[in-house]
C-alpha cells in the first residue's frame, strides 16, 4: 500500500536497546570478586580516574583478588576520556594478557573501557573510527564489569560512550557512539560508595541524572517506553538531589539517586537524548570541563530553547520536579518547570554561566605528541568561539532526538547565554 511521505513521522521505526545485568544497593561492591569470577575472569585490567586516596580502589582490589582473580591496575583515565587513554588501556590489556576488563568511578572510566574494548575486537583499530551508531563489526569484545561511583552517569546501563578524539587540536572533537556490543556484562551499583563523592560533584552528577531522564521524555523519538522510566527518575531526582549534596552520608537520598542515575539512564537508553548533551559535548571538546557540570549550566537554557515544541511534557515536568500547577495555565506549567531548574541550579551552587568557569583547554602546540595538557585559564567567550561551539552542536549525535528543529543560528543566542549571560 502506497504510504504518502507527509504521513510517516521522525523516527517512524525505534529500537528498544537491552540492558546488562545490574546489581544495585547496600553492599552490592562486596560481590564484585565473586562476580568477576563467575564471568570467568582470571586476569583483570581494573581501570579507574582519580580515585586514588579514596580507599575504594584498594578496597576493591582486594576483594578482587581473594577470590584468586589478578588484577592490573590502570589508572590512567581522564576526566572527559581521551582517544589515547582507550588506546593505552587496550595495549596494557593485551601486553598484560588480561582477560577482563572492570572500570571504577563514572562514566569517564566507563567510557574509556568500552572504547578500549572496541579497540581490542578489532585488532588494534584507532577508537575513533566508531563514531556514530553501530560500528563494531565483531561482537566478541572483553567481559566487563562496571562499578559506579557517582550517582550520574548512566554509561554502566547504556549503550552509549563518549570519547574526545585528539589527533586535531586546531578542530576539538568530542563524540558520541552508540553500539549493542559495547554494553557491560554487569554494572554494580552500591549507594556505599557515593559517600565520599564530594559535594560539588554530587551535584554535577544529579545534573547528569536530570538531563538523562528529562531529554528522553520531551525528545522527537517521543518512545513510549522510556516515559514512565523518564518520569520517575525526574520525581527522584527533585526528592533526593539536594540533601544526597549537603547531607553526604544520608543513606536514604544517596539510594535515592541511585535508583534515579540507573532509571534515567533505562530512559535515554531507547528515548534518546537532545541538546543538553550536545552543548556539554561541545564545550567539554574545547575546554575539559566536567561533564555533569556542562550538563547543568546548559540545562535551562535548552528547556527554555525547547519549550515552543513540547509546552505539555515541560508542564508534566513542572509538577514532577514538585511545583504546584494545579492553577497554571500550560504555559504557564511550563514556564515553571525551567524556573524550577534554575532554582534547583541556585539551590547547589552551579556557576551561572560558562565564562564564569576557570577551565582547562587543550594545548595545541603538543598535538602532535597525541597527548593533553591542561592550562588553567579562562573561557573564550568571543563570537567566533560562540559559533564554533554551536556548529559543533550540529554534529553531535544526541541533536537529532532534539524536539525542536536546531540550525546553527537558531543556537547561537541560547549558546551565547550560556556563555556570557545569567538568569
């Protein structure tokens, strides 16, 4: 039967993306040896950021290894993880004859080992050749174990990563990848190990966790089931954000965030994400900003960007994150859900702007090394910087799943107010 085009929708066909095996609450870490061992892994290359000090990793490799399981340490992760840091991790996986792979911290660690399991099934091919939806061709990659600790990142539930490619640091380049193959064989999710999770980041984190679950319910895939995952992780997210950051060893709110950090990402995992991750792509490719961070100061603005498009789910919002509307108009409904946002941004402490950051950016006279430098330095908040930021938007592959349509030039005001201007 002839089907008018005018008649098929965006996305007329979606995918439900699976889920690794999860274990989440009190104590859950205590079983990471015995799993690693049933996974059957003999040899692991446990790869962590900066999480030295804390006492999780020796905490950790410890219980790794009574169960007979070696371990080689790695912890040469960056925040924001670098082409290279997958390259390295996958030549010490195989130099070391590993056999399994168990990333501790955020998504940074678990990013780069899913990139540097990539690597490995494919003999040794540069990370950033898997760009872009489901590039792996060989779907036999290293078993890996995910252990969070921060309640933000989704990545130990998601089939996404995203890795900073560094081989032209005249054209910063931050990507995202989405494959089945890259997901964990288990993620361990334990409150426990929050607790020393500093304040400031536990509310970068909840930002995370905020844009995960609100992206998915007002994205143009419009999925119907990651709206109820959506919508709950929202409720979490306003009930427990707050006292998880200024009361830190609050059990209840740090199980609280969580169930939201692993609901959201179930939500994104199939609904989709938009441009708030876009945005904190694009800045975090220029200036190596924390991710959660990003997320937070780019958050308001692209709810109000997208308010014309979804006025119903942004009121829906509104009354998840706790304001009364029962005397609101839709709009009105609306309006308040990204005056709930900024208040909630205030609530924690989050920089007003972008400009106000003192950020590290990328020292291109050591490109050719292929490695990082950080310059502690300001943000540029030019307009050539301001375009350049939103063109690398366009590319970003969370903008599709935007609701409303984005060009260049219709970015650039709500780019520049991140950059320069205050609600």
């Amino acid at each position: 039967m002839a089907i008018e085009l005018n008649q098929i929708w965006d996305f007329p066909i979606k995918e439900f993306h699976p889920f690794p095996k999860a274990k989440l609450g009190v104590g859950a870490h205590d079983m990471i040896g015995v799993e690693a061992k049933e996974l059957g892994m003999t040899r692991v290359l446990l790869m962590t950021t900066g999480l030295r000090g804390s006492g999780i990793i020796d905490e950790l490799k410890g219980k790794i290894e009574w169960q007979g399981v070696d371990v080689v340490l790695f912890d040469e992760v960056e925040s924001n993880p670098k082409d290279y840091n997958c390259m390295d991790a996958a030549a010490r996986y195989q130099s070391e004859k590993c056999d399994g792979i168990i990333s501790v911290g955020g998504g940074s660690s678990h990013d780069a080992a899913k990139g540097a399991r990539m690597v490995i099934a494919h003999d040794g091919r540069n990370i950033n050749e898997f760009e872009g939806f489901s590039k792996a061709t060989n779907k036999e990659n290293p078993k890996h174990i995910a252990v969070s600790t921060t309640a933000g990142t989704g990545s130990e539930t998601s089939w996404a990563y995203v890795i900073t490619d560094t081989s032209d640091m005249e054209n910063p380049h931050k990507w995202v990848a989405f494959d089945d193959t890259c997901l964990v064989d288990l993620a361990i999710d334990d409150p426990l190990l929050y607790y020393s999770c500093p304040e400031h980041f536990t509310a970068f984190c909840g930002f995370d966790v905020l844009a995960h679950c609100s992206e998915p319910y007002v994205s143009r895939l419009d999925f119907a089931p990651s709206l109820g995952n959506a919508k709950y992780a929202i409720e979490l997210t306003a009930k427990h954000l707050r006292t998880a950051v200024y009361e830190p060893h609050n059990l209840e709110a740090r199980t609280g965030m969580m169930h939201a950090q692993y609901i959201a990402a179930q939500a994104f995992n199939s609904g989709g994400l938009g441009l708030v991750h876009s945005l904190s792509h694009a800045f975090s490719a220029f200036y190596d900003s924390h991710h959660g961070l990003n997320n937070a100061i780019a958050l308001p603005r692209v709810w109000e960007y997208n308010l014309p498009a979804r006025y119903e789910r942004f009121a829906d919002i509104a009354a998840l994150l706790g304001v009364d509307t029962s005397r609101m108009s839709t709009v009105q409904a609306a309006d308040a859900a990204v005056e709930e946002a900024i208040r909630i941004s205030k609530d924690l402490g989050i920089p007003d702007n972008f400009g106000q950051l003192n950020v590290n950016s990328y020292d291109k006279n050591r490109m050719n090394t292929g490695k990082y430098a950080g310059k502690g330095e300001g943000v540029d908040t030019s307009e050539a910087q301001i375009r350049a930021i939103s063109e690398h938007m366009m590319g970003d592959w969370c903008t599709p799943g935007n609701p409303r349509t984005c060009t260049v030039e219709s970015m650039i005001p709500m780019v520049r107010h991140a950059m320069v201007d205050s609600y």
